[in-house]
C-alpha cells in the first residue's frame, strides 16, 4: 500500500506530550514520522487534508458488550466493531456478557476469530474470573491468558464471593493481568431500576443506593491492598470517586473510568419512565456527577468509556422494572464527552484524547494509544467544532436503546485508520 499523509491537523499525543500542527505519515501500516509540513509529498502518496481537525491516536473503548455468542438480536461483532469505527474507537475492549460466558480459551479464540472476520477494529477480550460468571469458581486463568485476554472479569456480574476475589488478584498478578470488577453489593440493589434518592422517592420507584457501589469498590481496594493485585473499575459516585484518589495516593494499584452518559445526565431524567434511561450502574445524583467531573480534571478518574450495553428494541419496550438495563454508548461516548466535558471547559483537549487513548493503553498493557515512530497507525479524526444532532436511524450498532435521539452535541468522528488503513471516513477517501 501506497504511504499515506495526514495533513495540517492538530496532532495531539499525550502519551509523547505532542499538542501541535504538524502532517502524519504512516508507512507499511505504521506511524512513519510526525513533521512540520515541511517534507514534499511524492506522486504516490496519498493524502488526508486535516486542517482544522484534531489528529490523535486510534480512541479505546475499555468496556463494551458485543453480545456474541448468544445474543445476536442485540449486537454481532461485525455490527458492534462498525459501531465502535463510527464513533472513532480504533480498539474495543470485549467483556463476558455473553450466552455462553467467555470463560474457556476456545471461547476467548472465537471471539478473536470472529473479530478478524468482520476486520473493522482491534477487539482485545475481557475473559471470565470466575466460571460462568456465577462468582464460585476461579476460572482457568493461565489457559485465558494463553487465548489472548488481556483482563479478567465478570462483566455486569460483581464478584461478590470475597475470598474468590482475593485468589484472583494472586492469579492475575502471576501475569499482571487486571481484574475489571462491577463494584456493586447485590444485596443493597435487589429489584433496584434507579438511583435512591429523592427522585426515586418522588417516582415511587425501587431505589439503588451509592452505598451498593462504594461498599464494594472498598472492598475491592481494601482486596487490591492487601494482595498487590491489580484492580480496575467503572465508577459513577461520589464516594467512589474519593475511595479511589485516596488508594492511588497510598500506592493501592487502581483504576478507574466513568461512562459518558454519567457526565452528562442525572437521575433526574428517569422522570420520563423512558427504559433507555435505565442502566447500571445507574444514573445518579448531580452532586455525583460533579465528583466525576472532578475526578477526571484531576486524573483520580483514568479513562472514559462508552458501557456499550446494546438491546433490541422490544426488550426496552417493557415495563421500567421488567427492561434490561443498558445504553448503546459507542457511537454518543466521544460527542457526549466534548459537549459536557470540553466545552464546557472542565478538560482540555489533551485531556480528553488521554482518556481515550494513553490512559487505556496502560491499564490494559497494550501497544496502542500513541503515535510514537514505529507504532501501529491506529489514528482518529475528528472534528471538535462541528454541531450535529444524534440521529439513531444512522447508527451502525444493531440496536437503538439510547437516551439521546435528537440531542444536539459538539465534535464528532471523521476518520478511522486503523493498521494503516482507513476503515471508517465520514467524508472523502483519501487522495493521491
């Protein structure tokens, strides 16, 4: 293939500190130079004008459920990796919410498989902790690792068992492989649909209180402390928010990432009894939000993800408390992120790339998130300034289970090259 250039964009790096205009050129599938423009490009060179764009490493999704195999009414690979192109994820982060539970090495190469088939992103697997995701049995980690996960855990299923969790940190840590828990004590939650609170008081609807979320994200650190094991989680209150800043500065080997639609909503939204609302963890109270917020001005919180959870469309037309929860997030995660993060000025845009790319790279181990010389050309366009509305009649995703149909947002994906190869151009193609 022909060398490519990507030209006058604004190239932002954080892994390198790199926040400049400058042309990238890709060769052979991999990050050739980053320069002034200076260099003259020749006659077989092919060329995307990014000018007036941002040009940042290919964006990583940490949690996403693509539904195969079993659920294929909601979501395929195919269809959830064109998503994830749409909404500029370069890399997808699969986790086991699956029929079948990815909990064997030939599961975890299926999915590696079928992810090489479709050939739109990077698919890295989140394997089962525990057999069948039922919280008894310590999986066979070692042969999981040997299929190629990158993580453990048991996706929408806490690891409740507290003595299994404290044997996994010892076994992941034997390949320093993080455990992705849902930090949830079922206990407090049982028959729950929102957040409890006063809304939920004023609804008449069954509540789940933060507590639910912060007694077992102590857990979790207190298990993480006490074996060196590595812990990472999705967080949404205030409570854990602070648990986690105050482990990190101990030392306590800790993550965490909040949801995009938890920076931009509140449990106030569930006033419209709409199910698409409906997802877990759940949205919460403002002065929550604010703590996220703050968490990821001040890097307490690591990463931003999208929490794809896709459904048909007849299961979230039930009954708010018969409605499964979850939001298709992959292809609002980015615009939602910079209409209510950069936009309003609480993050930079350095910032706001490093929680999409060098942040998830070093919490999952991988060699992405960077356009370092030498580094697979995983690159994302976008736009920062263009106005748009979401429109679920374009999503790529098979499902439509999102809140926000018709909301006007800032920033958007323009082009995905992933390997060196465009795979997703909301424009043109480029040209030599």
């Amino acid at each position: 293939m022909s060398p490519l250039v990507i030209t006058r964009g604004r190239v932002i790096d954080p892994a390198q500190e790199i926040d400049r205009v400058a042309d990238v050129w890709i060769e052979d599938g991999r990050i050739a130079r980053i320069d002034d423009g200076a260099a003259a490009a020749g006659p077989n060179v092919r060329r995307i004008d990014a000018a007036g764009k941002i040009v940042c490493p290919g964006l990583i999704d940490l949690h996403v459920e693509l539904r195969e195999p079993g659920r294929e009414e909601d979501e395929t690979i195919a269809t959830g990796t064109a998503a994830a192109l749409a909404g500029g994820f370069a890399t997808v982060v699969c986790h086991p919410n699956t029929e079948p539970p990815i909990d064997t090495q030939a599961q975890v190469e299926f999915l590696q498989h079928q992810a090489a088939r479709a050939d739109n992103c990077h698919v890295y697997v989140v394997a089962c902790v525990s057999k069948g995701r039922e919280g008894k049995e310590l999986a066979e980690i070692g042969q999981l690792v040997e299929g190629g996960a990158v993580a453990f855990g048991d996706g929408d299923a806490p690891v409740w068992n507290a003595e299994l969790m404290r044997r996994a940190y010892q076994y992941c840590s034997m390949f320093d492989k993080p455990i992705f828990d849902h930090p949830e004590a079922r206990e407090l939650t049982t028959g729950g649909v929102m957040h409890d609170g006063a809304v939920s008081m004023v609804l008449g609807l069954a509540g789940m209180p933060a507590a639910a979320e912060d007694v077992m994200t102590s857990r979790d650190i207190c298990l993480a402390e006490a074996t060196g094991g590595r812990l990472h989680l999705v967080v949404s209150t205030a409570g854990s928010v602070e648990l986690v800043r105050r482990a990190k500065r101990r030392g306590v080997r800790v993550t965490c990432a909040v949801c995009a639609h938890h920076v931009a909503l509140t449990d106030e939204s569930l006033r419209s009894f709409d199910a698409n609302y409906k997802t877990n963890p759940p949205l919460r109270s403002a002065e929550d939000v604010a703590a996220c917020v703050a968490g990821l001005a001040d890097d307490t919180i690591d990463a931003i993800c999208s929490q794809h959870a896709p459904h048909a469309a007849e299961k979230k037309l039930q009954e708010l408390d018969r409605a499964p929860f979850g939001i298709a997030g992959l292809e609002t995660a980015l615009p939602l992120a910079i209409t209510h993060l950069v936009a309003k000025g609480h993050l930079d845009w350095p910032r706001l790339v490093a929680k999409f790319t060098s942040s998830p790279a070093r919490i999952l181990g991988v060699p992405a998130g960077t356009l370092r010389v030498g580094a697979q050309a995983d690159v994302t366009i976008i736009d920062p300034d263009v106005e748009w509305t979401i429109d679920v009649n374009r999503f790529k995703s098979k499902s439509r289970n999102t809140p926000f149909h018709g909301l006007p947002v800032r920033g958007r994906t323009e082009t995905v090259i992933v390997g060196g190869q465009v795979k997703y151009s909301r424009t043109a193609k480029p040209v030599a």
